[in-house]
C-alpha cells in the first residue's frame, strides 16, 4: 500500500462531523481559522461576456476591482467575521500567466487595504483553469500548456495569493465518453487509474511552488468529471444512480490533492468533498442552493451540512435590482453562514446539519451520498483499498448496495427505471478483469486518441 494514502478515517463519530469544525484547521496569517468552529463565506465570481486580450485588459482589471470593492464593502457592512475570495481565472488568463497574475495582485492589494483601514479579515483564492486541452496539447507535463499553468501558479502566490487551487481535468475526455455511455468500467479507469496519476504529477508541483512561495496548496475538484455527470443526469440524459456513483468515485483523485500536501479547504464545486473531509479531516467549501446562479442541483441544503466555507459557484459581473450580482451572492452567503454559526453558538450545529441533510437525501440519490452518516459509512469502505484503482472501484461497489438497501428500506425514493440501472451498474462492476494491466488493456480497445492518448500521460499502453 502507497504509505501517502490514509488508512483510515479522520472522524469516528457522526457527532463530530459537522460543519464549520475540520480535524486540521487551516490557520491563516491575519487570524482566520477555516475549520475551526467559524464557517466563512467563500465568495466566486466570473466577467460579464466581454473580449479579453491586451487591448481589453484595463477593463477587465477595472471590472475586478469594482467586484472586489463591492464585496469587502458588503462584507463590512453585514458584519461578516471574515471572508473568502475565489477567482476562477478564464483561459486567456491562464494561457497568458503575466494577465492572471496582474488580477491576482489587484485583488490582493484591495482585499489587504480593507484589512488594513477597516479590520476586514480575508483571504484569497486563486484557481488558474487547468488548460491542458484542445487538440494544439502537446504533452500534459511539458511544453506551452504546462509551462503557462505553473508560471501562473507561481506568478499568483508571488503577489500574494493565499491559497492555490485548480479543478484538473486529468482523465476528462474518457471520462466524458464514459458518461455518454454509462460505461461503468471506462470511467472506473479513467478515474481510478488515469485522473489518480495526473493528480500525482501536478500537486507535486503546485505544492512545491506553494512552499517556496508562502501560499497554501488548498485543493482540487472532480467539476469537469462529476460534475458533468451531475448536469447530465439532472437533465435526465443519464441516470442519476449513475452520476451518484460517479461522485463518490470522484472522491478517489480528488483526495489524491491532499495525500501529496493539499492542506484545504478543497473546491467549492467538488462536492465530493465530503468524503475528503471524512477520510483526511481537512477543511472544505462547498456550494448548494446558493450555486443556483450558475447551475441547478438537487442538493440544495444538504452540501451545508459538513461545510467550513460556504460559496455561490460562480456569477457574471452584471447588474440586478439589488446592485451587481457578485455583490448580491455575497449578501446570501454572509446570511447562510450567520445562521448556522448562531445554531453552532447555541449548541444546535447537529441539529441544524440534520435538518439540511433531511430535506434533500430522500429525494435524490446524488443528494443521498452527501448525507453525513453516509458519507462516514462510505469512507469506512474506500479506505480499505490498496490502491487508487482498488479505492475507487471499491467506491463504486460501496455506493451501488448503499442506494440499493436504501430504496429498500424506504430511505430513497428511486423510479424503477433508476432502480434497474443500478444491476446494470453492478453488473459491469462485475465485469472488470482483476489484473490492471488486462483492466488497462479492455479500456484501450474501447476507446481512440483523441478520447485518450497514454503517451502524453507519460503512461504506457498496453
């Protein structure tokens, strides 16, 4: 057994996995502490649709500005104990690190300036989109693509980026035609093998330029990966027992971010989440029903539960009623959050975290594997596992009897159709060859190079 991989969970008891309290608190510099009885809004936010390019670039400076100015603002005004920045830097950002670390600088100076004259405790996130794609990648660890994600990372925690954090896309394309097909096995491999070797690579390096920078490496997400299950199936193009599997597959790689020196909150947008929390103790952010500006979900409440920081997905720059849209998200946030530190203050987290989980597991198996004592009992399982592949297959197998025993005990309410997906489901389980190598090669006959080509993985084809 790999001696990274954690051998067993980080909470015993369902009494003490709650929301607001991780096992490793983060300890910021200006005091903040993510997991240490406080949960923090965690502010995203994206640009209006706009031309970005070096013409454009003082507007899109300006525009992060009057976002920044208007959050802090808000914060101060609704008397926030401290909050979370995210940007999510757009590809152009990224594909030119010097524009993304200019936004990066900008938004930092702001955010320290209100810390500095009004006491406002903050801390920014910066998340590069991992660009390793499209047909012009050369290579996933070298060349133009690789060389601009690590001069952005480095150029962000130079400035003074608090904590560095990416939603990889290791795996994606054969993930993604794995999902079209329900292909149980393919996105086993793509997760458990692929994903869990791409996550190796790059959080050894973004956690070294992290320690050599004076930043946090904080944590990856499955957003391109289960995510794009949980869109599909929302749209009932697949089956929801399916993207149910598939997140806490995910949980797998994603944790693969803290085994190399992650130290949280993980992405808001990995909701898979839960399950790093349960098995590592490292603090996390999540988003539910305060996401709806960005995408719709079924786990509305339910992702509050076991949350320390508490965000919005991501919201264009524009203008409502109620004044710019990011500045309106955070007002939610700010609200959210007070309420559930009060229920804390007055001994009523467990109380307020059951009423989020039971308003949402019944009625949907996506909502039902983010249910605490699920989630507990899950990671109780993956841990078993030897390996990334033995885990996340392990995960599969986990989750499939647990929704099954679920609908039968009355705990799930799944349609017929959903019911019979999940023998389906075990079935192809069923069907996967023991030995990795022969695994490796079945997937490989199935697929073609431009789904996923193991050279630019640096991993042989068998």
């Amino acid at each position: 057994m790999d001696s990274r991989l954690f051998k067993e969970v980080a909470y015993k008891s369902l009494d003490e996995f709650v929301y607001g309290h991780a096992k490793k608190p983060v300890h910021l510099k200006n005091g903040m502490v993510i997991g240490g009885g406080t949960l923090y809004p965690e502010l995203n936010f994206t640009l209006p649709p706009m031309l970005i390019s070096e013409s454009t670039m003082p507007n899109v400076i300006t525009q992060y500005e009057e976002i920044i100015h208007g959050a802090c603002s808000k914060a101060l005004e609704l008397n926030a104990p401290g909050m979370l920045v995210e940007i999510e830097l757009l590809p152009p950002c990224t594909f030119n690190p010097q524009w993304g670390i200019e936004i990066a600088k900008v938004a930092k100076n702001i955010m320290a300036d209100y810390e500095a004259k009004h006491g406002l405790k903050s801390a920014l996130r910066l998340t590069p989109v991992d660009i390793r794609e499209g047909k012009n990648l050369k290579h996933m660890y070298r060349g133009e693509h690789w060389d601009n994600l690590m001069a952005t990372f480095k150029g962000a925690a130079e400035v003074g980026a608090d904590f560095l954090a990416v939603e990889s896309v290791g795996g994606k394309n054969l993930h993604d035609e794995a999902i079209m097909n329900c292909d149980l096995p393919k996105a086993l491999f793509s997760l458990g093998v692929v994903a869990c070797h791409d996550m190796t690579i790059l959080w050894d390096n973004i956690v070294k330029i992290a320690q050599e920078n004076n930043s946090l490496p904080s944590g990856d997400t499955a957003c391109g990966l289960a995510n794009t299950s949980m869109v599909l199936a929302n749209k009932n193009f697949i089956p929801k027992v399916f993207a149910a599997v598939d997140r806490v597959m995910c949980a797998v790689r994603t944790l693969v971010a803290v085994e190399r020196g992650a130290v949280g909150p993980d992405k808001d947008c990995g909701y898979e989440g839960v399950y790093i929390k349960a098995i590592s103790g490292t603090p996390i952010s999540m988003e539910g029903k305060s996401s709806a500006c960005a995408h719709s979900s079924t786990v509305g409440n339910i992702a509050a539960c076991l949350a320390d920081c508490w965000s919005n997905e991501s919201i264009e720059n524009i203008r409502l009623l109620g004044g710019m849209a990011p500045t309106v998200s955070l007002e939610n946030l700010i609200y959210d959050c007070r309420l559930m530190n009060v229920a804390t203050s007055k001994g009523k987290a467990l109380e307020m975290r059951d009423m989020l989980a039971e308003s949402d597991r019944r009625y949907d198996p996506q909502a039902y594997v983010l249910d605490p004592a699920v989630v507990l009992k899950l990671s109780e399982q993956i841990v078993k596992g030897a390996t990334h592949l033995e885990r996340t297959k392990i995960a599969a197998a986990a989750t499939i009897t647990e929704l099954r025993e679920a609908h039968k005990a009355g705990a799930l309410d799944l349609p017929a159709k959903e019911v019979r997906y999940l023998d389906i489901l075990e079935q192809q389980l069923n069907s996967i060859p023991a030995d990795q190598e022969e695994f490796a090669h079945m997937v490989m006959k199935q697929t073609t190079p431009d789904k996923f080509d193991p050279a630019k993985y640096d991993l042989t084809a068998k």
